[in-house]
C-alpha cells in the first residue's frame, strides 16, 4: 500500500493518473495532517487556501484508511461533483477496490407508495400535475437508483414532486407495502456496504438529530468523518438541533387526510372535515403576518391578541383531530402514520409556544404563502461536543474560509472544537501580480441614498472595463434589483440576474457569452467555480454584516452581552470576514487566472475593525483608484 506522502509526488500515483499534476507542498502537509487524525481519532480543523488542492488531499487518505468513512459536503451539486468527478479520479490512480456510495437525503428518491397513491386518482390533483406525474410513471419505469434528478424535464419545484417523494413525517418504514422495493432502502443498503459515503451537510445533521431523538439512523456508524465546506456546519446544525413547524406541514397533512377519505376511508367525512378545520386555521395564521416575506420574534409576536386567538384556534383544530383519528386507528396504515404527525405536531407548537424558555430564540419566517415558527439554540457547541466525544473516531473539518483575522477561535467556540488541532494553508497562487483589490475613493456611507448612483456608475465603468467577465455581488435583493433595472438600458452586455432562473442555468448562460455580466446574491458568494479569463472583475456592494433585524442574530447578541462580551466584535464581525472571503474567493482559481476585486464599502479603510477583513483577504495589490483598475482589467487578455 503506498504511504499518504508518495501520492502527492512528482512521479507519485497521482502525478501518472492525471496529465498537468505537479506537486504542492501545501496538499501535501494537509493529507499528512488528515491521515493522523484518521488514524488517532482526534478532530483536525484545516484552512486550506483556493488552490490547495484540498479534495484530494482528504480524498487520498480517506482511500487508504481501514474502516468506514463519511465525507460531506456543502451542497447536493457539490456532493455530484465529488462523487462523480473527484471520487473516481482518485480511487483509480490508487487501484483503490473500496466501495463507494453516494446518499442524498430521502425527498430526492421516488417513493413508489406515494405515486401509487395518487397514480388512479385524477381527481385529486390540479391538471398541471397530471402531465408531471405521467412523465414520472414512465420515468419509474426504467430507472435503476430511483434519484429524482434524472427526471431532467421536470423544474426543480415542479408541484408534482412533494406527491411522489415522502418525507420523515410521512413515510411508513417497514410497515410500508412497498419497503423492499423502496429506492431510499436499497440507496442506505448500498452506503451501510460501502467504505466511503458521500453526504450533504443536511443530511448528515438531520440524521443525527434522529439519532439523538432515537427515531432512526440513515448515515451508518463510521470510523472518519470528515466535512468539507466546514464553514456552513454551525448554521446548519443549528437549525436540526432545534424544532420546526410551518403552515405547509399542516396544509399538507390535510391533504394526506383527504386522499386517504377519497380513496381508502369512504366513511370518515368527519376527519376529512377536522382536517381542513386544521388548514384552514394555519391559512388564516399566516394572514395576520404582512404579506411580502420576513422574518420576526415569535416570543414577540406571540404577545399580540389576534396571534394569541388564532394559535388557540390552530392548537383546538389538532386537538379535535387528534381525537377524530383516534377513533379509527388500526385501519389503515396511513392513517397509523399520521395519528403520529399529529401527535408530534402537537408537541412540538406547544414548544414554539413556549416563551419563557432559556438558551433558544423563539423567531418566525413567512414566504408569500407560509408561516414557519422555529426553536434554535443559542448555542450547538456543548451539544455537538458531546456527539464528538461519544464515538472514538476521526473528525476532519476543511474549508477555504474558515479562520478570522489569522485564528480558528470563532468556528471552535461555536462547534465546541476547543481540543481540536489546527492546520492554516495559504493558497499557492500569487496574488501579487494576479491579482488587485480596490476600495474606490469618494464612496458614500454605505446605507446613504447616494450610494444606488455610485454603485451604478462603479459597475458601468468596471463592465466597460472588463468587457462583461464580471459578477457584481450584494448583500440584498433589493439592491441587486435596483442596480440590475439601471444596467438594463445603460450598458449592451447580457445581464443575468438572480432569481430569474435556476443558479445552474444563469451559470450556464453566463459561460455561454463572453460579454455576459452575472448579479447575484447570497447563492452566488459561494460554491461557484469560474476559471480563465470567464470572470476577471468581482463587485463586492458593501460588507455583508448580517441584517441586524434578524430575530436570530439579536438573540445571539443578546445572549453574548449577558455574558459580558461585545457581540459586534464577538459575532457579527467575524460571520462578515468569513462570507466576505466566501466572495472574494470567486475570483482566483487557477494559478494563471488575473483579475480585479472591487468593495465599494468604505469601512474598509475609516473603522477599527477594517484590518480585521483586509487580513483576511488574500495579499493582493491594493489601490483606491478606479483608474489603475481599469488599466489592470484592460491588459487581461
């Protein structure tokens, strides 16, 4: 077997499997670093710097431990990319035999109960969905693994998905008819067989918040953990160590009711009835909030009298279904299965009620038709140490934003990482000649009215400049309108903004035009991978601090001045370092790639806390002249 450091060589298995490979001393340290920690079971933290080569650098070690490893990463594209490029890449320069699988969370897999229930009924479902669900009986026909990402020809939110996948609350387990044939089933098979299991962040914490509750386990034990994209984890977790309930779930449990009534339980018009009772309270809970989406505190919200009858209305509906389905239990296994959602409802909006709580935040979220109440906790970090602890095994945690002003400080308080060791590697790329940062003179305070002019004329002159090749990047959706609607007449490059399609498909676009100008928001600071001469300019509007109305974050910051610390420099300053280099880490990602990065926020050169980001940035030329910038971009070729 060949040791973790001859991999990475000149003339080293890796070097003869892919044409171009060349050693970096950086890869090499950190698949050192990973392989101790896989073989002494202790937790790792590494920053690895864009262009590090950090995939292969857990990848390689990962191949060649003994036992079992878990590998997860941000997002399920991500988790494609490295199942279905990386993986194989490695596995095959090693003539590794290990078995691999990748798992995605259980509504991305057909659930062929679901479809047979809604497969006779026409009646049930809008026209539009007839279509949708006739093209997914004959995809049923043919496919081997069950995932719904074949069905190409359907939109990622088409209606008919939520009636042919099944979710925790309603799958039936073993009781199932269709268990044995079950595609969710046979994909946890395969990952309980394999040695290395490819998961997402999402899945990875929402089983082990089943795990802790004791209903289930779809991850299987592993002796090696290892999280790429690290710094997505505390948010992440944060939300499956809480409870959450939305008008959704309710509408939808109504709806399994009346499928249930029409097709199996003729005779029960009184729960079908007791059901709708229960949708229609959640419906009109929804209407006491305003009707553009927002988010608030519940805690607070909860003191207003209208609120206050109409959960008492929602809480009385669940109790007389509850009693309603009670009288026909043993009938039908649905109808088992949803006895149980209710009981579980109930508990968990008597929790979201519950005010006088301590250590959680109490806060809500509407879209323009739902309500979601949610419980998060403070603070994940005892928690999370403990799920560390239970096990002896091997914890890996990398990304390329993980370290605030030159520390791990941050990320270990919030994941309760206190004992794990660090590794900082810096990008082999030389920022110096390829790359610029600007923070153009004259800026306006960033939430002055002045600022919409001057960031119009900035990207008019940066797009001329760089001949399109350029994302300009906000912290908020109305900005981003704002600047696109202006551009729109101002400028002849194709501008594709967010929200406008699907991330794949402006991506693609995008690559498809030369000249082409990409506006995005939050989904387009990271994740994204533009090399070459495709993107040379990145737009930064402001600093992204978190909106200080989010009833979350003031719940955190709250908690930390209770415990005499300052929750600007604590949390919000660090949270901003982190996304900011998330952005500005578009730019670079090849060694021969140049370009420009523009913040047009001029904190970064009056505030205390300035030298906090720019350190965090990597060493580019820095100037404050739109000018140079313009001359920089004009000689990228």
């Amino acid at each position: 077997m060949p040791s973790v450091s001859s991999l990475f060589t000149a003339d080293g298995l890796l070097a003869k499997a892919i044409p171009g490979f060349s050693p970096r001393a950086a890869q090499t340290d950190m698949a050192l670093a990973v392989k101790s920690a896989l073989d002494n079971q202790h937790s790792l933290i590494v920053e690895a710097g864009t262009g590090t080569g950090k995939t292969f650098a857990y990848l390689g070690p990962a191949l060649l431990a003994e036992g079992k490893a878990i590998i997860s990463t941000g997002t399920k594209n991500l988790q494609e990319q490295l199942y279905h490029r990386d993986l194989p890449v490695v596995k095959k320069a090693l003539g590794s035999r290990r078995k691999t699988a990748l798992l995605k969370g259980r509504s991305n897999y057909l659930c062929l109960h679901r479809m047979g229930q809604h497969g006779g009924n026409s009646t049930l479902v809008e026209k539009e969905v007839l279509g949708q669900l006739s093209t997914v009986r004959s995809w049923a026909e043919t496919t081997k693994t069950g995932d719904t990402g074949e069905l190409k020809t359907l939109p990622e939110d088409a209606k008919v998905l939520p009636l042919i996948t099944s979710t925790v609350d309603n799958c039936l387990g073993r009781d199932c008819p269709e268990y044995e044939e079950c595609y969710l089933v046979k994909a946890r098979r395969k990952a309980l067989e394999a040695d290395i299991i490819v998961v997402n962040h999402h899945l990875f914490f929402a089983d082990m918040a089943l795990k802790d509750t004791g209903f289930g386990e779809l991850i299987p034990e592993a002796d090696a953990i290892i999280f790429d994209e690290a710094h997505q984890i505390p948010d992440i977790a944060s939300d499956y160590f809480g409870e959450s309930l939305s008008s959704r779930q309710l509408q939808e449990l109504a709806k399994d009711i009346n499928v249930l009534y029409r097709t199996v339980l003729k005779d029960a018009e009184q729960l079908d009835k007791a059901a709708e009772k229960c949708r229609i309270a959640s419906a009109d809970l929804r209407l006491l909030f305003p009707e553009n989406p927002e988010r608030g505190n519940w805690a607070e919200a909860l003191d207003r009298d209208d609120i206050q009858t109409q959960v008492a209305r929602l809480k009385d509906g669940i109790g007389v279904l509850h009693e309603v389905i009670k009288l026909h239990l043993g009938r039908d296994k649905d109808l088992d299965n949803i006895y149980e959602r209710v009981v579980q409802t109930r508990e968990q909006l008597d929790a979201l009620c519950d005010a006088e709580q301590q250590g959680v935040s109490l806060w809500y979220e509407t879209t323009q038709r739902h309500l979601i109440l949610h419980l998060t906790p403070l603070s994940i970090a005892a928690k999370f140490r403990r799920f560390i602890n239970a096990v002896p095994r091997g914890w890996v945690f990398t990304s390329a934003t993980l370290t605030v002003d030159g520390g791990f400080t941050h990320f270990q308080k919030r994941m309760g990482l206190d004992d794990a060791k660090t590794l900082e590697l810096e990008s082999p790329f030389n920022y110096k000649d390829q790359a610029m940062l600007c923070v153009p003179r004259f800026l306006p305070e960033p939430n002055s009215f002045a600022m919409k002019d001057t960031l119009f004329e900035t990207a008019k002159r940066l797009i001329k400049a760089s001949k399109g090749r350029c994302f300009l990047l906000f912290t908020s959706h109305a900005m981003l309108r704002e600047i696109a609607k202006r551009l729109e007449f101002e400028v002849p490059n194709k501008l594709l903004v967010q929200g406008t399609t699907t991330k794949q498909a402006l991506l693609d676009a995008y690559l498809a035009d030369e000249s082409a100008v990409l506006l995005g928001t939050g989904a387009f600071w990271e994740g994204v991978d533009v090399r070459g001469n495709d993107l040379i300019c990145v737009m930064i509007d402001k600093l992204p601090f978190a909106s200080p109305d989010d009833p979350l974050l003031q719940a955190r910051m709250e908690d930390v001045k209770k415990r005499g610390a300052n929750p600007f420099a604590a949390i919000q300053i660090p949270q901003a370092v982190i996304t900011l280099k998330q952005g500005a880490g578009r730019l670079i990602r090849d060694p021969t790639d140049k370009g420009v990065l523009v913040i047009c926020d001029n904190r970064l050169v009056t505030k205390p806390y300035a030298q906090t980001f720019v350190s965090s940035l990597p060493d580019m030329q820095r100037t404050r002249s739109l000018d140079k910038v313009e001359s920089f971009l004009q000689a990228i070729k």
